[in-house]
C-alpha cells in the first residue's frame, strides 16, 4: 500500500495559496518517506498549448523552487516535443511558448531534442510493447518531480501522473506507437530525396531513390523519420491507425499504462497531482474550457497509479466519475505501482 499526501484547498485557490501547498507537501513527503534527493531534479510540466487558458500556471511551482533552491538542488522545466502540429511541435517554438506561458524561472529543455528524434527504446516485454520510446533526457534522468494537471482527456477518460509518464515522457515515435499503432510511409510526391529520414533510421528501413519508401518488416514505428523529415514528406495517417486512435479506448489506455510502467520502472520519480481547474478536456486543447469541479487539492506521492487513484476518487466522491479508470488496474498489473493506497491529510 503506497502512501498519498493531500493537501486540500479552497475554491478558486490563489496561486500562493496552491504553491504554499505544494511546498509543505514536499516537506511532509521528504520528512516522512525513505527518500533521497539527488543533486539535480528536472520538473516535469506541461506547458500548455497555445490558447488553452487552465493549464498549471508557474506561478503554482514558486514554493517548490524555493524548496529546490535551499537545498542546492539544481532544476529545469523539461519537456517532450508534440504528435501534431502547432506551437508544442519542435524545440524552438515549443521553447518560446513557454516563454510566452510564464515559465521563465529555470531553463527549459526539450527531452527529445530539435523534432522529438531523440529517444531511448526501453525493454518492457508487456502485451502491447515489447519496448517503449522515451526521450532521451528524461530515459536518462533517474529522479524527476512529475508535475501532473488531474483533469478529464478526450480519449484516456483523465490524465494524471500516468497520463505524464506516458504521452508526458515518449518521444514522438512513441506518441505515435500509443495514438496509432501504424508505421509512417513516403509521400513520393513530397519526397525531395535530401536523405534525412535516411540517416536517421538504425533499422535500415528506408530506401532512397527513384522509388522512395519504408520497409515494414523492418520498421519498428519509432517515428525518427517523421520527426525529422524537413519537407514532411513522411505520412502516418491511415484508416486503420484513425480507428484505433479514435475508438480504441481500452486499448489506448493500456498502452498508456506500459509506457507509464516503462518510465518510472527503477526510477525514484516523485508524483504531485494539481487537482485543480479540473475541466473536461485536455491542456493540449488549444481553447479556454470551464471547470467542471471545484478545485479539490494536491496530491503526492512515489506511486503514480495511488496518485491518480487517489484523485480520480476524490472526483468521484464529489460527482464527477472521470471515464479510465481501467487504467489504474492494468497499471498495477504492469508493475507500474499500487491501486490501493492510505491518504495521508495535511
């Protein structure tokens, strides 16, 4: 049984209030659990796309950085690059638009780097993955404060600690292998045969010529090539890779969980949930949303799936039962952490 702290707080907290909270939930965590800090501890948040109005502000993080700071714990914002296009797509403006967001305090860097092309295939040996695609920062990190936004998702149901583990830590390719289960093609029209996709495979899938194109037997689906082609000449939209992504439900969820299992398996990772501006939608939606509860707390805990048990519960008990749940047992089943944990008030 995996202890979960909770902090809870008024309607409609102010950002001094909540980072007040997060701060003392750190402290208790610290106090209390076998744990140790390491000397550098990237915070993993999500910057909000642009035009969405009710992700975590940064203002909300200020007591975290001073708890980070005293202590002589080096940090940075990290992040991963985007499946779609827009703003959150390649390090450079994704850099920008969080600027353009606030996050200004600590330097921010893109764990996958220029196009979401650098990651680490991790072994798992699960149902759907026999190895997931995280990027490469975040592979490499063994401690990371994840920095969750509790709130609904269009298809996971919610999104949590292990909504951030998964689609949070995954390179673009492993974005991909959750979303679609497809392997990219050429576009012959588009191809301008400058060889970039090329020297990016290491399954020495892809021929270059008067005919260019991927072999699937031996493409794995990392999605470098996509990532990296200049003139996007790479396609990954199918009819069968829209199905799954869009009715796929139970499925998607457990492939969220392998990927949530395969970055937090031998990690020291910290997990604080922000169940507050709980709307119905993602923080990715690029329009303003309404809350559909009133704020309830923070959470934290070293279990993601007790912390998102813990605050899917609480929006239960208060009347809002999120779709997903599933995700919670198929997690445990992974190895991923524990469903049933003890709430600890602060």
């Amino acid at each position: 049984m995996a202890n979960v702290y909770f902090k809870p707080l008024p309607p409609h907290a102010s950002a001094g209030e909540v980072s007040a909270a997060a701060r003392q939930l750190l402290e208790r965590f610290v106090e209390r659990e076998p744990v140790s800090l390491d000397s550098s501890i990237p915070l993993k948040v999500h910057f909000g796309e642009k035009r969405n109005r009710t992700f975590l502000r940064p203002e909300n993080y200020a007591g975290i950085l001073d708890f980070l700071r005293e202590r002589g714990i080096e940090s940075c914002y990290i992040e991963t690059s985007v499946l779609y296009g827009g703003e959150r797509f390649e390090r450079e403006r994704h850099i920008r638009l969080a600027h353009e967001h606030g996050f200004t305090q600590l330097p921010v860097v893109i764990a996958d780097g220029a196009r979401g092309e650098e990651d680490v295939a991790v072994p798992v040996n699960l149902h759907h993955f026999s190895s997931c695609h995280i990027a490469r920062l975040l592979a490499e990190a063994d401690q990371v404060l994840v920095l969750s936004h509790f709130k609904g998702h269009m298809l996971a149901g919610f999104g949590g600690a292990l909504k951030q583990l998964s689609m949070g830590f995954a390179s673009k390719g492993g974005k991909m292998a959750m979303h679609m289960g497809v392997k990219p093609r050429i576009r012959r029209w588009k191809c301008r045969r400058c060889g970039a996709c090329l020297a990016r495979c290491n399954e020495g899938a892809i021929t270059i010529g008067d005919h260019p194109h991927i072999d699937h037997e031996k493409c794995v689906g990392c999605g470098a090539c996509f990532s990296i082609c200049p003139h996007h000449a790479i396609s990954i939209l199918s009819f069968g890779g829209l199905w799954n992504a869009l009715f796929g439900g139970r499925f998607f969820r457990e492939k969220l969980a392998e990927y949530a299992f395969a970055s937090s398996c031998g990690k020291r990772h910290i997990y604080l949930n922000f169940a507050l501006n709980i709307t119905k939608g993602c923080d990715c939606e690029p329009h303003a949303m309404k809350p559909v509860l009133p704020d309830i707390g923070l959470f934290l805990s070293s279990d993601p799936v007790a912390v998102d048990a813990a605050c899917w519960d609480a929006a239960a008990q208060r009347g809002r039962k999120f779709r997903g749940r599933d995700i919670l047992s198929y997690a445990e089943k992974c190895g991923a952490g524990s469903t049933c944990y003890e709430l600890i008030e602060c």
